[in-house]
C-alpha cells in the first residue's frame, strides 16, 4: 500500500513543482538580441549636417523607417539575458528635407563634437 501511495505522490508533486518559479530558473534559457546594437561610441562620431549615407555608414542600417516619414530614422535594441528582464535602448536620428542630419533624441546623448562644423 505504501508503495502505492508514493508512485502516486511523487509524479504528482513533480508536475506540481513544474510550474513554480524555481523550477523555472533550472530551465537554461538563452540569451536573445534583436535590433540595432548602437555604442556611445558611434553616436559620437555623428556630426550635424551629415548625409544619410554617412549616417549609415556610421550606425548601420535603421530597424524602421515609416512610409510618412522617411526623415527619421529607428534604432531600436532589445536585449533578453536569460530569466533577466528586458533591456531596450532607442536612438531616433532627424534628418532635414535636404537629407541632412539635425538633431538625435533617445537613450544616447549627442557627443560633444555634436555641432562641430564637418570637414
């Protein structure tokens, strides 16, 4: 009878524990990136008034680029380390009617040479 008792208990407590968190944190979940990956670095080196391919050339290519207003460019990244929360980092870069970058908004400051006249 004993027997019984614990080839019943056993798988019953087992799948009960399947849905706690702890049992959850055992489960290796790897580590997901999507988007731009965009450095202070980069944005350092971008200077008002450059040309969209200069820009390009510097930060890569944007994640999104609406229809109605191709003259602000999206860089979007989200990073998910395993059972961490999420991390977003946004860069929003102007550009002018003429092509020609005005101004950045997001989670990177412009760099200090910002408004420094290009050569």
């Amino acid at each position: 009878m004993q027997l019984k008792k614990w080839l019943v208990v056993v798988p019953l407590s087992i799948t009960m524990m399947t849905g706690c968190s702890l049992a959850e944190k055992l489960v290796y979940r790897i580590d997901i990136n999507q988007g731009n990956y965009v450095e202070q670095q980069a944005v350092d080196q971008l200077k008002f008034g450059m040309s969209k391919e200069q820009v390009r050339y510097v930060l890569g290519s944007p994640m999104l680029i609406e229809n109605g207003y191709p003259n602000t460019w999206y860089y979007i990244y989200h990073h998910t380390e395993g059972h961490n929360d999420s991390i977003q980092k946004n860069l929003f870069v102007h550009f002018n009617e003429d092509g020609r970058l005005l101004n950045l908004e997001g989670d990177f400051p412009p760099g200090v040479g910002f408004f420094e006249s290009l050569n």
